[in-house]
C-alpha cells in the first residue's frame, strides 16, 4: 500500500465501495484513523472538531468529504450529524471503513451520502485531496 | 437487506411520511451491519430527549415526525435536562425550559412511557430472557445484552426511534446468537475495589474492543458495578456487550498502568465545588447504599444526585431520601449528568462525580473540570 493515493496516469484513482446512504458528493478530503464521537468532539455551529486530543482539532467538516473508521460514543451523535446538515456545516459525504449505527441513521435523515467498506486504503488518502464520490465508488484526483 | 412488499410501500411513504423516514433509517442501519431482512422487537428505548443532547434542529424534527408519527411497540425514553417537578428552583433559561418542553411533548405525542430514565433495565419489567429489543442509550444497551439477557445492538437515538414507530429491527450484529461471542478478552492484572475502577476499567474496554468483549478476571459483579461497566463501555467505543470469565481469544492486559493512563485522562482536577452522583440514574438499590453510608453526616458541598423517579418514590416509602436529604443531597428526577444543564462552568470550576461517562461529558461538553472518587471516599471527604 502506498504512503499516499496519488492520481494515475490519468490523474485519478477509483476506489470501489458500499453504498449505505446513496448520492453523489465531490469536495475536498478530510482524513483521521481516530473514530469521532459526534456528540462530544465537534461544534455543531461551525462543524469545527473541538476535541483537543483529536488529530483533526481545529478543523472543520463542512463542505468536505470526511474520511474516518467509524463513529464512537453517545447514540445521540446521530442527531450531531443532522444538526449539522441543518446549520448547513455538514460534511458533503462521509466515507467510513465500517459505517456504524449511528453515522448510518445520522446520514440517513440528513441525505449525506455514505459509502463503507473500501477495497483499498483509505487512511493512504491525503487530507486536501480533491474526492469525488458516486454511490459506491469513490474518486481521488 | 430485503423488505417485504409492505415495508416498500412504507419507505415509498404510502403509509405516511413519518413510516418513511423511519424505513429509511432501517434501511441504512441494515445495510451498514449487513441485515438480510427486519424482525420484530417488542421494547423500544430511545434516547435524544435533552434538549442539550438534539438541539434546536431535534426538536424541529420531532415535532414533525410526532404530527402522524405514533409508536408501535412500547417505548420508553432517556433523561431529559431537568426535573419538572423542582424546574422553577433550577435558574435555568427559560428557553431552555420551552424547547425541552417542546421536546418532551412530541415524544408523549407519540406514544412515550414515563419516567424518563437511563436504566429502563431497572425501573420497568423485562421480557423474558433472549427477548429482541432496541436500546439506544449506550449504558442500557451494554447493560441489557450483558446482563439482562436481552438482545439489542448498540443503537443510535435515530434507529431505536425507528424501532419504535416500525416495531421492527435489523436482524443483525447482537441481535443473532454467533455474534454474540467475545472477540477480545481483557486480562485484568489490577486489583478492581469499586464502582470508580470499574468504570476505568470500561473506558479502557471500549477502547480496545469493538462488538463483545470478555473480562478475565471478573467472575460476579454487583448490579451497581454493573452499571458502571456498562456505561463506561459505551461512553469511549462501539463495543455493545461484555462476558465474564475467560475466553480464547486475542488478549490484552489491564494493569495499573493502564488504569492510571486512563485515570489521568478523565480526572482534570484534584478538587471540586459540586458533587454529582450519577449518570447512570441512581436506582432503590443505589439510593438504599448511600442513605446507609451518609447516615448522620452531612455534605460540605452541593450534592446532586440524579434517580430515576421510580426508583426515587420506592426509596421514599422505604425512608431512604430522608435521610439523603437530611445530609444535604439534592435529589433530582428525570434527568442526569450527562450533558446536563444544571452544571454551568461560570458557576462552577470544577466537579467531583464516581462516575466514568458523566466525567467524560462533564470535561467535554460543560467544559469543567472532574475529580474522579469513589463513593466511599467521596463520603469520606466531602462530609462532616
């Protein structure tokens, strides 16, 4: 496995995934091994994480294609990710090495397209990265 | 995962467009744990229900859901943020109260049980043994798959809210007698005294482990200790069940090393201005312990300790809160510490609690620091 996911030849990279939540999304990547707990660690006004032990601390989810394990904690944290499609802070799609219960129910009241389950590395993908994602593939330019 | 005819109809929204979300919901929760198919549950416990856990946006989406949405199953619902009955005592702002109001009334609308508690193991009837049921709540999902003997995945506020207008559930995860097996197993190397270790030591667990992990080291627990496993399993990971006793399995070790590592993270002061006893709710039993420890004593500092209502009316018959509140304990109803409004760091710098998850949000969301106790020291210390 690479260190990171360049582009090919072509300048991109698929990916195939599982389609939990369907849709379509395209934004910048934001990408942490560490799970999140919704609840606790990001600020729902601004989708700033305001965990200070978390890697991403200081970062925000709005308007990216967040990349993480799974989701942790409180089985209100679905609601966090509601919360933060209302205040128009959510993430464009979430990509998860395993979609849990509750990003899967979040998502599912928000419309937030959700894919699990990669054939590759997705921890190889670089933070900033442009990321496209359709159903169940994802695309790295 | 395969719906039958009527399930598609109802995820088309023919049957409404509460059904609708609801199948909606089921649909990406069975997909993500991999469900073939729905199967009935006959017990629903949803959480979301303080108004600092859902915010503004939950409370928009509950009270439309609850316009034609009704639950099919019995429900029962978590804590809210504050006791009713003594509200007026509290100086809370009074939009916290409304939106809370506003909350509680959906969810009574819908068809809701009261009290609002985070042990419905302990203050309702539990169905028989292997019974499929839908906590969200993470303590009582631990509690009722490891202790009660019930079938449940670890849900979200979302799914077992789906539950509870559908009466159904993924047939997947904890709910199918193979996954319901221990996957790692913690070898405990420390000395575990009191309900304090036990919740360290289920901070540690959540960690490491995901689905079912087992306890070497553990061979029987008070319900109290239980309880403190149990939420603190579900406050730090996605692990939704604990076994006792040895298994083969992959190992890892808990000594003090470990118990200190974790101590250190959640315990962000050595002294505290308020006491909370709770999160979990305190129940008879808990309320019973501590009537007995603070006999003729009195605390120094504000106590609050949050009980389920049940648990706090039989403990009145029984003369236990008396006593509690002849030591200067503030008992509260209907709500707890987690995410709690009653605590506010302009009042409060920081607070003493033996409990593990209401340490975690304590830090977290009221932004105030915690002294971690346990109860027999915090009676020691913090009474005269």
């Amino acid at each position: 496995m690479p260190e990171t996911i360049e582009g090919d030849s072509e300048g991109r990279m698929r990916i195939k995934c599982r389609k939990i939540v369907s849709g379509a999304g395209e934004g910048e990547a934001l990408v942490t091994k560490q799970a999140i707990n919704f609840l606790a660690m990001i600020d729902l006004k601004s989708g700033i994480i305001k965990d200070e032990k978390h890697a991403l601390y200081g970062k925000s989810v709005a308007d990216k294609i967040l990349i993480f394990p799974n989701a942790v904690g409180s089985s209100v944290g679905a609601y966090s990710i509601y919360a933060l499609k209302i205040n128009n802070v959510a993430p464009k799609a979430i990509l998860c090495k395993k979609a849990d219960i509750t990003t899967a129910s979040g998502c599912a009241i928000a419309n937030i397209p959700l894919i699990d389950h990669p054939d590759a590395d997705i921890f190889a993908i670089r933070s900033g990265a442009k990321v496209k994602i359709n159903d169940d593939l994802i695309e790295i330019y | 995962m395969q719906l039958t005819k009527e399930e598609e109809k109802a995820l088309a929204g023919e049957k409404g467009e509460a059904l609708a979300i609801a199948y909606r919901i089921l649909l990406a929760i069975g997909e993500s744990t991999d469900a073939e198919n729905l199967v009935p549950i006959t017990w629903a416990h949803v959480s979301g229900v303080n108004y600092n856990t859902i915010g503004d946006s939950g409370v928009k989406f509950l009270e439309g859901l609850s316009r034609e949405g009704r639950f099919a199953v019995k429900t029962t619902i978590n804590p809210m943020g504050f006791d009713p009955l003594k509200v007026r005592a509290l100086k809370l702002k009074e939009e916290f109260i409304q939106q809370q109001n506003k909350i509680v009334s959906a969810y009574e609308r819908m068809g809701s049980m009261k009290p609002y508690t985070c042990i419905p193991y302990e203050v309702f009837d539990l169905p028989p043994k292997d019974t499929s049921v839908s906590f969200a709540e993470s303590n009582a999902a631990v509690y009722a798959n490891s202790i009660a003997g019930l079938r449940t995945n670890k849900e979200s506020a979302l799914s077992a809210l789906a539950s509870a207008l559908t009466g159904k559930a993924p047939y997947s995860e904890l709910r199918m007698e193979e996954m319901r097996k221990p996957n790692k197993c913690i070898k405990i190397k420390h000395v575990i005294e009191n309900e304090l270790d036990y919740g360290l030591l289920g901070y540690f667990a959540g960690k490491v482990a995901s689905d079912v992990v087992a306890f070497d080291g553990i061979n029987t627990l008070e319900k109290r200790n239980a309880k403190a496993l149990s939420a603190a399993i579900g406050t730090s990971g996605s692990c939704g069940m604990f076994t006792v006793g040895r298994t083969d399995c992959e190992t890892v070790e808990f000594g003090k090393e470990e118990m200190m590592k974790v101590r250190d993270e959640l315990n962000t002061s050595d002294k505290g201005d308020l006491i909370t006893l709770g999160s979990p709710q305190l129940g008879v039993d808990d309320l019973s312990l501590l009537s007995k420890m603070i006999e003729g004593k009195k605390f120094r500092k504000r106590c609050l300790i949050f009980c389920a209502r049940a648990a706090y009316e039989s403990a009145t018959r029984l003369g236990y809160t008396q006593k509690i509140e002849q030591a200067g304990g503030e008992l509260l109803c209907d709500c707890c510490t987690c995410l709690t409004p009653l605590v506010d760091r302009e009042e409060v710098d920081s607070v003493i609690t033996n409990s593990i998850k209401g340490a975690y949000y304590l830090n977290s969301h009221n932004k105030v620091g915690v002294c971690l106790k346990p109860l027999k020291e915090i009676v020691k210390e913090e009474c005269e």
